[in-house]
C-alpha cells in the first residue's frame, strides 16, 4: 500500500529470503526497504515511487543490502498500481545482478577502449 508518501509493504513472496536473504518478517517491518536500498539509489527510487499513480505502472533498477553484510544485489522491480484511492500497489521483484554486472563491465570496456578505432 502507498499511505502518506510512503510503500508500505504488506506481503512477500516466500522466496524472497533466497533472494535478499531477509525473512518475510524482517521484509514487512516498517522502514526496512528505505534501510536496506543502497544509499545512491535511494532519492531516486523514492521520488519515481511517488509518481506511481500517473503513470499506473512502474519499473525500477536498484540495489538492496543482503542480510549477509555489506553485500549488494541489483534487483528490477515491476510495480503496478490499482487505485490512487485505495492506495494499492502490486508489483515483482527479479535479481538482475549477473546482468548488470555484465553491462558494468561492458561499459568499462568500451570507456578504456581506443576512441580512434585504434589507428595511429
């Protein structure tokens, strides 16, 4: 649910703890997600989720904190929105880490690459 600004998480799926983990409980407490998202990510996650209800639907790139330490997973979250009067919100959750650990290494490449195609 979306109450005065803020999510307010309601339920989890039973396999998030093999993603994040974090137990169902630990995930339902308040302020666990604006505690567990990386500092970087966090303004921007909370301003896009307060255009949830104009655009109806939503998808984000983020990292969470693991409960093993200071270990982050990147996760893409697909957030769709019911009613702005009922403040209901539902969405997925999909551990995309391997793929932008790739695409960060990919960037790297291409940044170190020669910009003259090589040619002297």
């Amino acid at each position: 649910r979306f109450v005065n600004g803020r999510f307010i998480i309601q339920w989890v799926s039973g396999n998030s703890r093999s993603v994040t983990g974090h137990d169902q409980e630990e995930m339902l407490a308040p302020g666990w997600f604006e505690n567990s998202l990386h500092p970087q990510d966090l303004d921007r996650v909370q301003a896009e989720r307060q255009e949830i209800f104009k655009k109806g639907s939503l998808v984000q790139d983020f990292r969470i904190k693991k409960k093993t330490g200071q270990d982050y997973i990147w996760i893409r979250s697909q957030l769709r929105a019911a009613s702005e009067a009922s403040g209901e919100v539902t969405g997925s959750w999909t551990d995309i880490t391997q793929l932008k650990e790739s695409e960060l290494r990919l960037r790297s490449m291409l940044d170190s690459a020669p910009r003259d195609g090589g040619r002297a």
